[in-house]
C-alpha cells in the first residue's frame, strides 16, 4: 500500500481522524493557525482532494471530510515507516565504537543493579504487580507480532520490578541507568532485526517471581541482559560487515 510521506498531509490526516466531526478547509485552517502554522483555504483543499483521491478520505455532503480505514491504515504505514528510520538511524550512530561502549556500560549497570532489585522482588512482589507485569508481557507478544514497537511497555515493567524490591534507592538506580541511556525501543528494533524476541526473557522473570525464588529470579536477569549484551554486539558486528 502506498501511503502519504508528507508532513502536510499526515497531520491533516491526523486531524481529522481524531475529529468526532466531518471536517473542511476552513475548520482545518482554523486547527492549524492555532498550532502557530499559517496555510490558505487553497492548499489544504489540495491537499484534501489529493488524499481523497488516493481513497484516505471521502466527503460527507457538505459537512466535509472523514478517514476511511484504508487512511487509517496508510497514515499508521507512514508513521512506523519514520519510526523505523528514526532507529535506523540510531543504530548507524551505535556503530560508532564509543557510542557501542556507552550501550555496554548501561547494560553492565543495568545487570548490577536488577541482581538486586529481582532478589528482593522475588520477597515482597504481590500478586496485583505480578499480574500487571503478565499483562505487559501479553500486550507485548500481541504487538511483537504485528510489528509494534513501543518503550512504553518494557519500561513500565522494569518500573514495577523496582517497585516490587520495597528499596527506593535501588528504585531511583533503576530510573538513572535508564535516563543514561537504556533505549528500549531501539533494543526491540535491533533484536527484531536478529528475530530476537526478549519477552520471552520477561516471562522466565515472572516465573521466578511466582515461585518467590531469589536465586532463579537473579540467573533469569542475568541471562535477560546478558542477552541484550550480546546481541548489542552481534548487531554491531554484523552491520560493520554490510
């Protein structure tokens, strides 16, 4: 399917898919002004006529315009395809052998200090975290296999492990190794370009934390983020080769 690649057209598109009502040039006109962007009646008729034409939009009388489902499905093709630029990019900087060793670092990091974090978990977590992060992980796997790739879930989940261990400081730790740079999009990315799922990794975690385990609690951890070490690196190498 082709879809719009302009940034024009993909917020007019947006704008009028998150309309309750059929919208026209002017009441477009009126949304951009008050963004701060000044456009005439003129372009964004031309606009709506050119994403009439590829069949994103149809009129409702003289009411205006509203999405059709092959828009809503073209406008979500544009946005994962700038989605996956924007990583693509990313992981060109990350070929850069000091920005490699910063990845490593956090990850080194990271590993240090949920050792800890899932040991204490493994004690305290409750039932109402454990079924939240069973929840995330479920969302994930629906999303892994439609292409989604969203930080929000992965964070979130690490959010509640710190939150199970009862320990604010290792709880500010956690947030700092992720402010530093734990980008769990771009990881999701670079391990669905090596078919390398990890919320598989994630549900070996919560199987620990059931059984209230420490120590399978801490080699699932270890093993989850000695993987992401070493798919960092397989990345790296591989893409080096291209």
């Amino acid at each position: 399917m082709n879809f719009p690649t302009d940034d024009r057209a993909l917020q007019v598109l947006s704008m009028i898919r998150d309309s309750e009502e059929p919208l026209g040039s002017w009441s477009l006109v009126d949304m951009f002004e008050e963004q701060g962007i000044n456009l005439s009646p003129a372009t964004i008729g031309r606009i709506l006529n050119h994403l009439e034409k590829q069949g994103y939009l149809e009129k409702k009388s003289y009411k205006g315009r509203v999405i059709t489902r092959k828009g809503e499905q073209a406008m979500q093709q544009a946005l994962k395809s700038r989605q996956f630029d924007k990583y693509t990019k990313k992981l060109e900087d990350l070929l850069n052998s000091r920005v490699l060793h910063h990845f490593l670092m956090v990850l080194e990091a990271r590993r240090a200090i949920e050792k800890e974090i899932v040991r204490l978990a493994a004690k305290n977590i409750t039932a109402d975290q454990i079924k939240k992060m069973e929840e995330i992980e479920k969302q994930r796997e629906e999303d892994y296999a439609q292409d989604k790739i969203y930080a929000q879930p992965d964070i979130r989940f690490h959010q509640i492990l710190a939150e199970a261990s009862g320990n604010d400081v290792l709880m500010v730790l956690e947030q700092l190794t992720s402010f530093l740079g734990q980008q769990s999009d771009l990881f999701d990315y670079m391990r669905a370009k090596l078919k390398k799922p990890y919320f598989i990794s994630h549900q070996n975690i919560i199987a620990s934390l059931k059984h209230q385990d420490p120590e399978k609690a801490e080699r699932c951890i270890v093993e989850h983020i000695n993987k992401l070490i070493k798919d960092v690196n397989i990345y790296y190498k591989e893409a080096k080769t291209k």
